[in-house]
C-alpha cells in the first residue's frame, strides 16, 4: 500500500479502500485525529458519517457547520 498522497480524497480513498477492509472483526468501527488528523476525522465524518459509529476529532482546525 503506497501512502504518498496528492490530495484529501486520495487519503479517504486509502483509508475505506485499504484499511477499514482489513479490520479486525469487531463490531464497532472508530475514528480519530489529533490536529490535522482531527480535520479529516471531520472530513469523514461529513461524507461517511453513517458508516463509523464514533468519532473523536482532536484539536481540529476545522469543525463542520450542521445547519
């Protein structure tokens, strides 16, 4: 799996393509991000909110509007 990135939807790309299909079994699927990692935790929230069933955003620079 090639990390290099050019762009946002490249990294979700990684993540629902590469890493969530091997998870571990379980039932419950979990994300979180410290600074950066919190605006995409945001991000993916935004675009799969119903796939996780809890999000931790850390330190975000961003937060979504939910008008």
């Amino acid at each position: 799996m090639k990390l290099k990135h050019k762009n946002k939807q490249d990294i979700t790309d990684i993540v629902m393509n590469e890493i969530l299909p091997h998870s571990t079994g379980e039932r419950k699927k979990f994300v979180l991000g410290a600074s950066s990692g919190g605006r995409f935790t945001w991000n993916l929230l935004e675009y799969y909110g119903d796939y996780f069933d809890c999000a931790v955003p850390i330190a975000a620079t961003y937060m979504p509007s939910f008008e």
